[in-house]
C-alpha cells in the first residue's frame, strides 16, 4: 500500500514518530475518528518540509493537526497523513511587550505566562483550549475581541517556497476565520501585547474564565461551539428556541448547559454528531430562516444527510 511506502520512507528521514493506522479518536478532544492511514510528528521545519515533499510527491492527501479541540473526524478515519508539529514549534519567548510563540505552544500556556510578566491582551483567551496555530487559523476569540487584535506576524511554512513571513495587517482576518491556513503551514507567530497591573489582568481573566464555566459544558467530551454565530445573532439561542437543548442521538446530545455544544457521552460516532448537526441546521432554517455554518473542523469522508 502507498501509506505504508511513504511510512517507511518517511521513518528514515523525519526524526519525529511515525504511526500507521493511528485512530484519530486518540487525538481529538470529542474522543472520535477512525485510523489515519498516517500519524507523522514534525519537530523541526526540516521534519515538516521532508513531509510535505514525500506526501506531495507519492500524492498522498496530508493535513496539519493541532490538539483536535475543534475537529471531527470520520468515523471511516482519515486516507492521508496527519501531520502534527512537534518540539521545535511547542517553545516561546518573551521580549519587552512582545511574545514569539510556536505554533505548536498550548495557547493556555502562553495565556499564563503572559499573566505572570504583566503582559495584558490575551485576558480574552483564558480557558480556549488547543494551539496558538489553531487559535490563529481560526481568528479565535469571544464576541468582541479575536487573535487579530493581538498579532504583529505570523511565519508560514509554503511548500516549495519554504518559511515565509506575513505582517498581520496582510492577513485577511474574519469571524472565526482567517486567511492563513490556505497559505501554508502556521508555524510561529509574534504577539503584541502590553504592560499593565497584574490585579487588573488577574479580574478580567477570572472574570472571562467565569463566564465560560457558566455558561458552557467545560470538561465535557466535546469540540466548541458547533456553528458560527450568525450576525446579530447567537447559535445557541437560535438551537434552544428549536427546542433541541438535550436532543440525543446515539451517544450524542445537545448541551443542555448551552446548546450549540454537542457533547459525547462515551460512545458516540462521528455520524452521531453529523447526524445532529443535519437535525439543528434543518431545524433553525425551518423555523427562523437562517443556515448555520459548522464552526467545526471536518476531517475524513462522511456519508451525505
């Protein structure tokens, strides 16, 4: 089989690990998705360029991966390969007022460490699981303030061009959206932030991590809000007034903490939650005219609704 090959060429020139057949359901923070025929960590840009080249040459389908706190995979799993990055992009350092983090950094991580010099901006951020890469790709953020408001540049890895490094005020920057992943690899990026008193930090922080715990299911198996809040208007408001707070399907169910979480109960199939997210969107056009759009990330091949 062609994974197989490129699996044995990429174990002698990437000094990250190499899987084949690795369940995705180990890798994502619902605890779903079937094997990707292939699992490649990158610790260096050297790792990540042998890769993508390998991959692009045997044509063979690869994806970059973060923490998978907003991904769903297939239950059929994933014909390609999963790249993670790995070592070299989990390191950050602090300068002044500014942060250079990798891609691969815990975006919790740099949140705390940010605190603890007295750095103000990323307060919005406290309790948004996965990477600083993911948290990028994604603009993430709540209502009112986003990644955008914070980023200086970002450094790109473009197969065949190598590292490439773009000012923030290049990037096309939306609701929950950027224009970076269809550029290349996310690799590092440098924050702006600024001085200001640790208490000031410290109330806004626990104040926004309070909201979460209030407001959304944390600690449940689950990937994020599901939908995009559409404009001048919340998804979950728009789900609930559906009456779909609680609606289960298999091992799936709609939050009843807030509804445009779908939360696993132990045994839930990627089909489960597409099949709930057909449920919802049919729903709240049937009844209020307007088409959610998946804030999730879908990985894989699924069966049509």
């Amino acid at each position: 089989m062609t994974h197989s090959i490129l699996a044995e060429r990429l174990k002698r020139t990437v000094a990250g690990e190499v899987r084949e057949n690795e369940p995705m359901a180990r890798h994502t923070s619902f605890r779903i998705g079937g094997p990707a025929d292939l699992h490649v960590t990158c610790d260096t840009i050297a790792d990540l360029a042998n890769v993508v080249r390998a991959c692009e040459e045997m044509d063979v389908a690869w994806t970059v991966v973060g923490k998978g706190s907003n991904l769903l995979v297939s239950d059929a799993g994933y014909r390609g390969a999963v790249v993670l990055l790995g070592r070299e992009f989990r390191s950050h350092s602090l300068h002044d007022t500014e942060i250079k983090a990798g891609a691969a950094c815990s975006l919790a991580y740099v949140v705390r460490d940010a605190f603890s010099r007295g750095l103000a901006g990323l307060e919005f951020a406290v309790g948004i699981p996965g990477t600083v890469g993911g948290a990028l790709a994604m603009n993430a953020g709540t209502r009112g303030v986003w990644m955008d408001s914070i980023v200086d540049s970002v450094t790109l890895y473009v197969p065949g061009a190598g590292l490439q490094r773009i000012r923030a005020t290049d990037v096309t920057w939306g609701y929950r959206v950027s224009g970076l992943a269809g550029e290349g690899v996310i690799v590092e990026t440098l924050l702006r932030l600024g001085e200001s008193d640790r208490g000031r930090i410290r109330a806004e922080m626990e104040a926004s991590l309070e909201r979460r715990k209030r407001t959304q299911p944390l600690g449940s198996l689950c990937a994020g809000s599901v939908f995009r809040n559409p404009e001048g208007e919340s998804a979950g408001r728009l789900i609930e007034a559906a009456g779909l707070k609680g609606t289960r399907l298999g091992g799936a169910r709609v939050s009843e903490v807030h509804a445009n979480f779908i939360i696993n109960d132990g045994s839930a199939r990627a089909a489960d939650v597409m099949g709930l997210i057909h449920k919802i969107r049919m729903a709240v056009r049937d009844s209020n005219g307007i088409e959610l759009q998946p804030e999730l990330r879908f990985l894989g091949t699924f069966d049509p609704a």
